[in-house]
C-alpha cells in the first residue's frame, strides 16, 4: 500500500496533510501527481508535526513490510517545544517496525543531516544523498553537497534505482530470500482475457523505463536514440524475434526520455556494417550503425529460447563510449509468441 505525509510550515497553507495507505496504486499517483514544491526557502520546516502524523494518523498493517521515506531539503523545527519530538517518532517506528529510510536533498544544512541520519540508523534504515559530481572531502550543507564525507566512501546510483533496490531489499528479507543482483527479471505470462499485444505491451514498456532507471548514466530528456531489431541464436526464432522487436519499437516510440530515430533503410545499413541478425549483439558493429544513424544511445536486444519459455535480454548502449549502461533481462511466455 502506498501513502504520503506531505509537510510544510506554521506559516504556509498548511503544516501537514495526511494522504491515507491506499492499495491502489492509480489512486496514489494521482494525488503524487497534484503535489508542488512552494513555500521553502525560508527553512527549516515542521518535519516533526509529519512525523507525528505518519506515526498515529497513517494506519499501519501489524504485518508485512512497512518502510518510509523522508524526502526534505531543510532541517526541522526544533524549536516549538513539541510534546512529540523526532526522537518520539524513531522510538515509535522502531516499537512498530517501521524503517525510516531519509533522502537530504538540495542544500541540506549539516544539522538537517545530522537529524536525518540519527533517524535512519536507529530505524535499521539508511541515510541517501544526492551528489552533484562532487568527490574527496566534503563539509556538506552547500548546494552541490548534502552530505559530511570523507574521501569516496560512498556507491552513487540514480536515485529512483536506489530506491527500488532499497524496497527489493526488504521485501526479499521479509520472505527469507537474500536479494540476489543477478535474479532480476520481467516476466509475462498469458493472460486469456487480455489480448498478446497489449500484454507484450506493458512488457516493454517496463523493460524500457528498467533501461532508464537502471543506467550507470543520467538519460536526459530528448535523448536521440535508435532501436536495433531483436538478434537470435537460432533461425527457427527469426519469425518470433521479428514479432516482439515490432512490439518493442512500438513500446519504444512511445518513451518520453528518448527521441525514436528512423532509418528506412535500416536494414541495408545494417547489412553494409555486417551486424547479423543471427548470433550475438558485436557491440562496435553495432554503435556504428548508431553513429551513421546520429543516435547518442542504441537499444540492441538478444532473443534465445528456452524450454519454458522465451528469454530476451535488453541492452541500452551508448554510442560515444560503445559502454552497456544497462540491462533489462525478460522471460515471455511462449504462448505470447507466434
């Protein structure tokens, strides 16, 4: 279930407003979606007042995974001699099992991230930053750094991968199963009162915002890119690798981040660069042909069969440095295939 504890100032339009667990994620995202950013600048804010909240308004399940994610550019108020303090609140997340998980954005001063991480280590949690290229020895608490280091004692990684890795986390040690980073799939199955496509839709959709999400580099918007035809091992897979690479460049011409280039002749150049369609991706043949092609990233895709099903492995590379930025692996039903 998903919720929100959205917190300000006394002096702003409201100090908290509390956005109830839903488990339905539709109606999550859009009241995610009407939340702006206003009234900062002045700081700190009133994280404690959004910590009682979260506490004793949001209903927690006594069961499952329960985690939180404090997201703030300020310190907090520490000065309105609040009955229920941060420390209140850890204690309490602590009784209840409820890790609190923080993210120091922006120019988080160093009392800020001093709070912020007092709360996630006494929670079992962790404290994230965002880095803006800084590295060596850092004070923290400036616009291009949120957090008191020293030296590069630190993993960056997109954000939102952070993230997701952090709640993949939990959920495989709730269950007893150690995450393990080379598990890690899509699947789609057959599912009889849904049309193929707009199954095979949905997949690659996914495995192309996985590519984003996933890459050792930041994407940004408008990113010129090309699409390679799905390659296979075998001949006899030709017929099904030239049906999904169909559904993926659909999949793909519909991203927001990337800029779909169109070749007609792709096919002729693909042959003039000697890049088969059989056997495996040649990583350089295939860059060149995104450089011909004016692309900065390329998308070049495997297709091998199993006995269960199809396998299809997503790579996103870039074009500059011939550099995998990263892999989305897919296990797709064999009745999703012609």
């Amino acid at each position: 279930r998903y919720g929100m504890v959205l917190y300000k100032d006394t002096k702003d339009a409201y100090i908290t407003k509390v956005i109830p667990l839903t488990d339905t994620l539709l109606a999550f995202q859009k009241q995610l979606f009407e939340v702006t950013a206003d009234g900062g600048g002045d700081s700190p804010e009133d994280l404690q007042a959004a910590l009682d909240d979260a506490m004793n308004k949001i209903k927690w399940r006594k069961n499952g995974v329960r985690l939180a994610f404090i997201i703030t550019d300020a310190p907090p108020h520490l000065d309105y001699k609040q009955p229920y303090t941060y420390v209140s609140a850890l204690k309490d997340a602590k009784r209840k099992g409820i890790k609190l998980f923080t993210i120091g954005t922006g120019g988080l001063p160093i009392d800020g991230e001093y709070v912020l991480r007092q709360i996630s280590q006494y929670t079992y949690a962790n404290y994230v930053f965002l880095t803006y290229g800084e590295k060596g020895e850092s004070d923290g608490g400036a616009p291009g750094s949120v957090s008191h280091h020293t030296g590069e004692n630190f993993q960056t990684d997109k954000l939102e991968a952070i993230i997701i890795r952090k709640v993949k986390e939990e959920l495989h040690n709730y269950l007893g199963k150690p995450l393990s980073g080379g598990d890690e799939y899509l699947e789609a199955t057959k599912i009889e009162t849904e049309e193929n496509k707009i199954t095979l839709d949905k997949l690659f959709t996914r495995a192309i915002s996985q590519l984003q999400d996933y890459s050792s580099i930041k994407i940004p918007q408008n990113t010129p890119a090309a699409i390679l035809p799905i390659m296979c091992s075998k001949e006899a897979l030709k017929v099904n690798a030239e049906y999904f690479s169909a559904n993926l460049m659909y999949a793909f011409s519909l991203n927001q981040t990337f800029r779909a280039i169109e070749r007609k002749n792709l096919q002729k150049l693909i042959e003039e660069q000697k890049l088969q369609l059989t056997g495996f991706i040649d990583i350089s043949k295939a860059v060149e042909v995104g450089k011909i092609m004016g692309a900065e990233m390329m998308i070049a895709s495997e297709l091998f069969e199993q006995e269960d099903c199809f396998e299809l492995y997503v790579k996103l590379l870039n074009v500059k440095t011939a550099e995998v930025l990263s892999v989305t692996k897919t296990k797709i039903d064999k009745s999703l295939g012609l």
